[in-house]
C-alpha cells in the first residue's frame, strides 16, 4: 500500500505519523516549499527559531497536548499568562481581569450583557452551535447584547480575524471562539507554548516519519492527481509517481488545479510582519485586537508571552487577513507593505519610531484559513471523497469547525489515516 500526501503542513505530518506508526501504508509527502510546517513553519533568526505566523495553544488542545507528549516534548510545553487588550478611540484597553474589564469603554450594563453571552457560549451543546451557522455573528451580537457590546468589543476582534469579511462571518464561529477562550481565572488567560518554538514539534514529526521509513520530498509541487475509472492512480510531480491513495491538505483553491472538482470552501490570506525590536512596544501586553483605520487589525507582542531573554530581542507580530487577490496587501510590495505597517504603528503607539526596529520579516500567503461565513458547516467535505483513494484534510476538516486550531489540523491528519486504515482492513 502507498499513500502520497500533497503538502507538508500539520495535518500531513500527522496523518503520515499516524500511517507509519500503526503500519498502515507507506508514505511519501510531496511538499511544494522549501520546509515543511506549513502554517507553522519557523524563521532561523540568530540562534532561535520563531513561527512565521504567531501561534500558540489551548487547554482544551488534548490531541496535540498528547501528540507533543509522545514525541518526548511534554516536558517543554509550559501555560503562561496571554493578556489582551483593545485599542478604541485612540486608547489601549487592557481586558482580562474583572477591575480592567470595569475600566473598559464598556459600560456597566454592557458588562452584563457580555457576562451572560460568555455564560450563553459556555453552556451551549454543539447542536445548538451548528444551528447558528446561518445567522451572522454580527447579526446574533446586536440582538443579545447591543450595538455597543458589538462595536466595542466584537467588532474589533471579527475585523483582526476576519479583515473586511467580519460582517458575513457566522455565530457559529462567535460560539466555538468564546468557548475556547473563556477557560480563564480572575487573573487572566492560560495559554500553552512550546519552549523552544514549534519549529521542535515539526521537526520531531518530521525525524519520527523518516526514521519509519517515510519519505518527505521539498520544493515537489503536484501538477495533477491522475484518475483512472474513478479511482486515484498516482499524481504528477514533475514526473509520474504510482500509489494507491492520496491525502490532499492543501486548499480547495490549490486542490482545484489539480482535479476537476474541488469543495467550495472560501479563503482568506494573511500578511503576517515580524519586527525584532530593541525594546518593547506594549509593556506586558501580549495581544491587541485594534479599531482603527490602519492597515492591520492586531498587534502580537511574543516577549510579552515567553520571556525576551529566550531570544535576546523583543519580537512584535502585525498581521492582517484580505480576501481576495485584488487588496493591496497582496499587491504591494514587500517594502511597501512593510512601510504602510510601521507607518500604523507610529499612529497607534507614539513613542514608537521605525528606527526602533532591527529587522523584519514578512510572511503573506493567499489561501491562509477558511472564512466561516453563514452556512460553512454544508460546505464542509468528509474525509472520504467520491474519488476512491482520495481524501482531504487541513483546516477546512470538520475538526476545524466552528474554530481553527493546530488541534483541528492534527486530529484532521489523523482522521484521514483512519479512513485509509478502514478500506484496507474492509
């Protein structure tokens, strides 16, 4: 038996893990880049890596807590304190205790109704969940609690996820979001990173699938998946390659250059900036969703979640989600966008100048994460396609619904391994 996965990211990795380990099939990753890690492939900066895209994760995450735990990492996986806070009307609202909840724009009957959407959230069945898949979060917010809850708490965070698409996003979303984030104390959120970077985790994946018997194949892109009678024949990756399946983990907008059929799942593209500073730009601040008019909709400042003397330098993330090939934080030049976001950051923080930063970095890609607009949930494609031998994982999975996650991407890979192991053995 052989299985080729096309893409290199976290549900590829995991579901070629998952083959190897319990002897499913052989396997080989064909990966279009030059690393694997997909979303969360590092930079090498000096002598430490750092995510191209912030990450980090959730208590709730327990297949990659487990994951990580027996690839040997357990033990550098430590829960520090994320605080965040939103920029509104030309101030910074820290948000995450109840005495700054109590300073917030928000007033206090805007406070009672955010306590009981939480509490709402917290209580709700997943039925009751996908059933808000066809009303807009914005739409769900105004009638619960308010124009005001929504414009100065919401809408904020919709636009630093969802860029100009915030307005069509659905409450199912809002829902699994909340439900994720609301596992707090008094003191603030819990959140979960790996000392060292993520970069270990990929790389540990990658030295476990080779030490199997796997193979993993850089700068490979797939110009075709060939199909004979309805059943997967091979691909095409700058020559042919016979197997008897394949797992596709790229986007349905990638998968479409490849079949003739691919699910109708919409996209969205980040450009993500990394700035090494020599000094810190929000104090002890880690994440600030921000209303404004600048061109990115938060600022991530990593050295106020791990420690700056792990890296010697302050590492600030500035990252906007755009919709489609046309928005000129795609067009732009590297430099040019580069310059629009210093220019926000001198706008939003005044004792910030351009000269305070050492480097950047740019990361920007067209086809980032799924957009869970209304009725997302009938888009969603089972693992299983109607091409026998083809299966599809990555973050449009159901384990990515109502929320993304590197959890959602893991448990999809694995998911994908299961079904393979179910035809096999039928």
């Amino acid at each position: 038996m052989k299985t080729i996965i096309i893409g290199g990211g976290l549900s590829g990795l995991a579901s070629a893990y998952r083959m190897l380990k319990e002897d499913i099939s052989d396997v080989t990753i064909l990966e279009k880049g030059s690393e694997v890690g997909g979303m969360a492939a590092s930079y090498h900066i000096g002598n430490y890596h750092i995510e191209k895209y912030y990450h980090h994760i959730f208590e709730t995450d327990s297949e990659l807590i487990g994951l990580i735990g027996s690839l040997g990492l357990g033990a550098d996986l430590q829960w520090l304190k994320g605080t965040t806070g939103y920029y509104i009307d030309g101030t910074i609202y820290p948000m995450n205790t109840p005495i700054e909840l109590l300073k917030s724009p928000l007033s206090v009957p805007d406070l009672i109704r955010l306590a009981r959407i939480v509490l709402v959230t917290k209580r709700a069945k997943d039925e009751e969940i996908y059933k808000l898949d066809c009303v807009t979060a914005k739409e769900w917010i105004l009638k619960n609690a308010g124009r005001s809850v929504y414009e100065r708490f919401f809408e904020p965070l919709l636009r630093s996820k969802f860029g100009s698409s915030h307005d069509r996003v659905s409450a199912a979303w809002l829902f699994g979001r909340i439900r994720i984030r609301s596992n707090r104390s008094t003191s603030g959120e819990k959140l979960g990173y790996l000392r060292g970077g993520f970069h270990r985790l990929v790389k540990r994946l990658t030295e476990s699938i080779v030490a199997m018997g796997g193979e993993i194949r850089t700068n490979c892109e797939v110009s075709e998946i060939g199909i004979v009678d309805g059943s997967v024949s091979g691909v095409d990756a700058g020559g042919r390659m016979d197997c008897d399946s394949v797992i596709s983990t790229v986007s349905p907008h990638a998968l479409l250059k490849m079949v003739a059929d691919a699910p109708d799942i919409p996209y969205q593209g980040t450009a993500c900036a990394l700035f090494g500073m020599d000094r810190s730009l929000m104090d002890d601040m880690y994440w600030l969703n921000i209303k404004s008019s600048v061109p990115f909709g938060a600022v991530i400042e990593h050295t106020n979640f791990l420690p700056v003397s792990d890296y010697g330098e302050h590492l600030v993330y500035v990252t906007a989600y755009f919709q489609d090939d046309t928005d000129p934080r795609w067009r732009s030049s590297e430099q040019e966008l580069i310059d629009s976001y210093l220019g926000g950051l001198e706008e939003l923080f005044p004792d910030f100048h351009r000269d305070d930063v050492s480097w950047w970095r740019l990361a920007r890609d067209i086809d980032t994460a799924p957009v869970y607009m209304t009725d997302y949930i009938e888009k969603i494609p089972p693992y299983s396609t109607d091409i026998d031998g083809l299966y599809l994982a990555g973050m449009f999975s159901r384990t990515n619904y109502p929320e993304r996650s590197m959890n959602g991407s893991i448990l999809a890979g694995f998911g994908c391994a299961e079904e393979i192991k179910k035809r096999i053995r039928a």
